[in-house]
C-alpha cells in the first residue's frame, strides 16, 4: 500500500455572469467558502462587472474579487486602472484581474480577438498605471501620468492573470502573469497546458458546472438548464472559429460540422454575430442549439457529476499541476452554488 497522500483539490472559486442578483450571490460565495468571485467582462451582454464587483466588496469582508475577462480596446487603459484603483479601495489586497484576447467581448462587436501585442500592451500598460507610473495612452502614445485627487484612489495592488490557450499566449503569461486563466476543455489536456507553462505558473481553470444527484441523467432539465448554456458556447465557438475544430474526435467533429452548417443557415451572415451568442452562458435562446444539449457533451464540456466524480475529477486537475478551478453556477444559482460546495469545499 502507498504512503503517498493522493493529491488535495485545487482551491475553489465560482464565476459569474454579472447581473443585478450577482452581488448577494458573491455574499452567499464567501459564505460558502468560496475562495474568489469572477465575473465576466461583455458589456453587450452582462452588467458592468466593476459596479457588480463594487456592490460585492460592500457586502463581503474576505473573498476575493476577479474581473475575467479585461480585453483590450473595450476600455482604455487609463480607464480600467481607475476602475481597479477604486476596486482595491473598497476591497484592499482580494482584487484580482484576468486579460485575455477576447471571446464575447469582442465577437458580439462583429471582431475577433485582439492580436497578443494588444494584449501585451495592455498589461504592461495596466501595471504601470496602477504602480503610478507613466503608460503611453492609446491614441497618439503620449505618456500619461495618474495624478489623484485627494479622496480618490490612488496606486492598486491587483493580481494580473493571463488568460491563454495556444503556445504563444502561454509564453506571454509566463513572461508578464501572476497566473494563467484557461478553460477546463483543453485539447491535449490540461497536463499539457500547465506543463508549457511550468508547474510554478499558478493555472486558473474556469469551467460551468452542478452536481449531479445519482443516478440522475446529464440531460435532466435541472442540468440542462444549470449547465446547457456552456454546451451551446463550445458551438459557437466553432461557428466563430472553424478552426477549433481540427483534432476533434470524429464524432464530435460531424457533429460541430453539421451544427455550423444549422446555425450559418439559419442566422443572417451580415448580423450573425448580433444572435449567435444570445444568452451567453446563462440560457439557451437559439432553437438550433437545442440538438446539441446530450449527456455525451454536457460531459465534454461542462464540470457536471456526482459529488464523488467531481471530488475525484477535481483531485486530477490537481494533479495536473491546476492550483484553482472557478465554476459557475447555472439556472437555480443560490442552490447550485450550495450544491457545488458541498460537494467541493471541506
């Protein structure tokens, strides 16, 4: 018999689509012995993840509070400081920021993701404003200067991840990150994510996902509604990016190819970006995405099980060198979010 301890889970997070319910569900998170609180960035779909954030910090005193995704060009940088300045005024040493290239935020604008000099810009420039030093601004690369008011915040101590999926993006969080965000369906798996990065690069895996009573099938409307809506986002994703599907298992790939077709049809070519991503993570809107909601994919792409497969599920991410998995909860919130840390947290 071994005397090597399996290995522990990674802390516990929850993520969240922000909406005006969201900061008492960051209350009930901290009370639960959630770790951190993420909230998307996606201003044509979500509210304003600094106020939800800020109405969070005057309702929690330990929890940490994550902003996931910040992406370039959404924002000025001089802008996202403040926002992050005011954030650590109201919440000194829990706040936490993700920036990435892109999803949402920059597909429902009818644009791809940012290219990673953007993004790397962004994060050199986001540092030096928020250590109060000079940042070119944007628009004609003149130097810029926080200057504070007295009573205004002024320098912020925030953690900077990097969310990142090819090679290149991993260099880039390697190099600039306190961390790394992905999401829990990698390619490769996510040994392979963690291994480019090194096993002392602190990884993030966010991932949708409920608890499961036995027995219970993965296509249950409670599931469905809990964890459907992140099925139809892998969809999308292959609609938005074809490429995504090269090195999928056959059937799968039929499937997404078939989907692709259904969707392309179905949805105007010129303002398909203003519809496909409807609901985002929330509920599923789009009759097309209907088909997909099997308990083969719910098990692909979402973090859904039995309490005992996510304990053990979760003991491999720690295995595999993952230090926090952020879920987020589905339809009934209060109560997933309960079940999830039952099942997860000690």
């Amino acid at each position: 018999m071994s005397d090597v301890a399996p290995p522990a889970g990674p802390a516990v997070s929850a993520f969240f689509a922000p909406v005006h319910d969201t900061p008492e569900h960051i209350r009930l998170a901290e009370e639960l012995g959630f770790e951190s609180a993420w909230v998307y960035d996606s201003p044509l779909l979500y509210n304003d993840p600094f106020i939800t954030l800020a109405r969070a910090a005057e309702r929690t005193s330990r929890i940490r509070l994550g902003i996931g995704l910040i992406v370039p060009r959404l924002r000025v940088p001089v802008a996202t400081a403040a926002a992050l300045r005011t954030l650590t005024a109201l919440a000194p040493g829990r706040v936490r920021a993700a920036v990435g290239a892109g999803f949402t935020g920059r597909f429902t604008l009818g644009l791809g993701p940012v290219p990673l000099g953007a993004l790397e810009a962004e994060v050199g420039e986001l540092r030096a404003l928020l250590a109060m030093r000079e940042a070119p601004h944007p628009e004609g690369g003149n130097p810029v200067l926080p200057t504070p008011v007295r009573g205004a915040a002024k320098d912020g101590d925030v953690e900077i991840v990097i969310s990142c999926r090819g090679v290149k993006a991993q260099a880039l969080a390697g190099r600039l990150g306190d961390g790394a965000l992905t999401g829990i369906f990698y390619p490769g798996g996510l040994g392979e994510l963690v291994a480019g990065l090194g096993r002392e690069m602190p990884v993030t895996v966010h991932a949708v996902g409920a608890v499961a009573d036995p027995g219970e099938p993965l296509d249950s409307a409670r599931l469905t509604a809990a964890v459907g809506p992140v099925v139809a986002v892998a969809f999308h994703a292959f609609a938005e990016q074809p490429w995504r599907m090269e090195g999928l298992p056959p059937d799968l790939r039929a499937q997404a190819e078939d989907y692709v077709a259904r969707i392309s049809a179905a949805l105007p070519g010129d303002r398909r970006y203003q519809q496909l991503h409807q609901g985002h993570l929330v509920e599923i809107v789009l009759p097309e995405d209907r088909a997909i909601l099997t308990p083969e994919n719910v098990a692909r792409f979402s973090f859904t099980g039995t309490a005992p497969d996510l304990r053990e599920r979760a003991r491999g991410l720690a295995a595999d060198g993952v230090t926090e998995l952020a879920v987020q909860p589905g339809g009934d919130i209060p109560r997933e979010l309960g079940r999830l840390a039952e099942a997860l947290i000690a």
